[in-house]
C-alpha cells in the first residue's frame, strides 16, 4: 500500500514541485534563447571564455581551467567540499550537456564545461536538484551521513542516516518506515538522492541553507532565488564550484548550474568579460549591482549557505 501511495505521488506531485525552480523566465527552448551571432564575436571565439585558460585535455575543473593572470586558486584540504567539486569528472571538451530525453543543449553563450553524470533518462535533476547533487555527492564521499537531512517542499526531511538503517520516508507525510535491510551502498545513496529530486525545489533550499554577505562568498555557496509551484514567481539556483584570488584580495568564482528540463550540469560562461571567463569577478559583479549569468540574473542578497 505504501510503496503505491509513493509511486502516485510521484506522478502527482513532480510537475508541482518542478514548477517551483528553474522555470523558464524568458526563453522558449530550455533558456537558450541566444543566437548564434550573438553568442559569438566577428572571429568566431565564443563569448564569454578566455581560451588561454582552457586546458582542453583536462576532465576536472582544477586540469581543465587556469585562474585569471594574477589569480591563485584558493587553499583546500583534501575533504573539503573545495578539492571535492575542484576534481569531479568533467565530458571531453566540446561535448555538450545532455537532456534527460537523449538531446543537446545548444552550448553557445551558456556554458563551457559539463559535468559528467548520468540522468538515466529521469527528467529530474533540474536546477536545485543540482546544487542537492553536489552536497549529497560531497557528504557522502567523506561519509557524512548525519549532515545527509535536505528538506521536502511539503512535510518532513530526507535523512539519509535513517535510509542506511534500513527506513524510507512518504515525503507526503514526512513519516519513516522500516522498509529493508540496513546498509549505505551506492544504491540505497541513490535512492535516498532520487526522492530528494523529486520532492525538493529552490523552495525546500531555503529551508536547508542561511543567507550569507556577498563579500564573504565561498565555494559551495549557492546564488539562490526560490519559486512558488503554480504561480508567476520563478526560482533558480547555482552553485559555486571554484574559486582564486589575486594579491589584493579581490575573489573570482565559476559556476555551475542544471536547468529545466533534467540536463547535464555545466560551467557557466561570463559573457560579461571574454577575458577571464569562465571566471566571475567578484568586484566587478559588485559594481554591476547584479549577477548576470547566461539564464538567470540574481540580486546580491540572493547568495546562500548551506546549513
């Protein structure tokens, strides 16, 4: 009975929750609604990628992109959330982000990198399904377990410490049921990030993260404007995946983001400045007022911190 109530629910409730994030603000073909002359300058060089800082046969960030002339990458240990993201596997460059249905996004003035991950086919992992993939890949590399809680858009909290106790939850009701055998294998982590997906949404991100000041921008900080399900007020969300410094103190980051349909998550070009994308400059982000990314335009206020 219960695993028929969570199948229809499924069906149900997907759709709603999808609406909340990563709605299309203004373009008709999943937010590539840039041509290609305007994507590209009279020579042809993609907008918005310096490719002096492109190592092409690189397949993480740290090998593939160079920091801005006169910026070093910041200092990471080796688990920290930093060295994780620096070294997830990258496509072969020039491959592009796929959608769950098997087709490409256009990448031209989007993005400059993919991220290398299989949507099985799941029309799933939109934009803050992401920013959840990233932490729950991260938390369960180092085997964080109890830091593994992300909340639903309705009722209750995926928790993954009580999923590797053998329980599974109806994210209607928030309730747990002892459901199987004990165990934290790759299959009952994917499960448990699946329902997730599902059943979360810029909304339940901001259950789950803080407010930070922009000057006081990290890696694994999330950019994150949240959406109401079947209204007018959109939401989206990225997340950042590097960042340098130079001697005087000021931060360029890169980010990253999936979009709706399900699709591949990718680096985000800076069409803002050619000379240091895929990088964004912090100060100069500042003097804009605004983040202006390819699909999306945050306000400064909008930078979040997971709990």
């Amino acid at each position: 009975m219960y695993n028929k109530k969570l199948v229809v629910s499924i069906l149900t409730l997907t759709l709603v929750f999808s609406l909340a994030s990563c709605t299309k603000k203004l373009d008709k073909d999943s937010g590539d609604s840039q041509t290609k002359k305007e994507n590209r300058t009279d020579k042809g060089k993609t907008i918005g990628v310096n490719p002096e800082l492109v190592n092409k046969d690189g397949d993480t960030i740290e090998k593939r992109y160079n920091p801005p002339k006169g910026y070093k990458r910041v200092k990471a240990d080796k688990y920290t959330f930093t060295n994780f993201v620096r070294n997830e596997k990258l496509k072969p460059y020039g491959q592009k982000s796929i959608y769950y249905n098997g087709k490409p996004k256009k990448s031209e003035g989007v993005y400059d990198a993919v991220f290398d991950v299989d949507l099985e086919g799941k029309n799933i992992l939109h934009c803050a399904d992401s920013c959840y993939k990233f932490r729950g890949d991260y938390l369960y590399s180092i085997g964080r377990y109890d830091k593994m809680k992300f909340h639903f858009v309705g009722k209750g909290i995926a928790d993954f410490d009580k999923y590797t106790k053998g329980y599974r939850v109806d994210p209607e009701t928030g309730e747990y049921f002892l459901m199987g055998e004990k165990s934290s294998d790759a299959k009952v982590y994917k499960k448990f990030m699946d329902t997730v997906y599902i059943y979360s949404s810029t909304i339940s991100l901001v259950e789950d993260t803080k407010k930070v000041k922009i000057d006081d921008i990290r890696v694994g900080d999330i950019f994150l404007k949240d959406g109401t399900p079947g209204s007018k007020r959109v939401g989206h969300a990225i997340t950042v995946v590097d960042m340098a410094e130079n001697s005087r103190g000021d931060k360029a980051f890169m980010l990253a983001q999936s979009y709706m349909p399900a699709q591949q998550p990718q680096i985000l070009v800076n069409k803002n400045n050619d000379e240091i994308g895929p990088w964004y400059s912090l100060k100069e982000v500042k003097e804009m007022g605004k983040l202006k990314t390819p699909q999306w335009t945050f306000e400064l206020d909008q930078l979040a911190r997971f709990n």
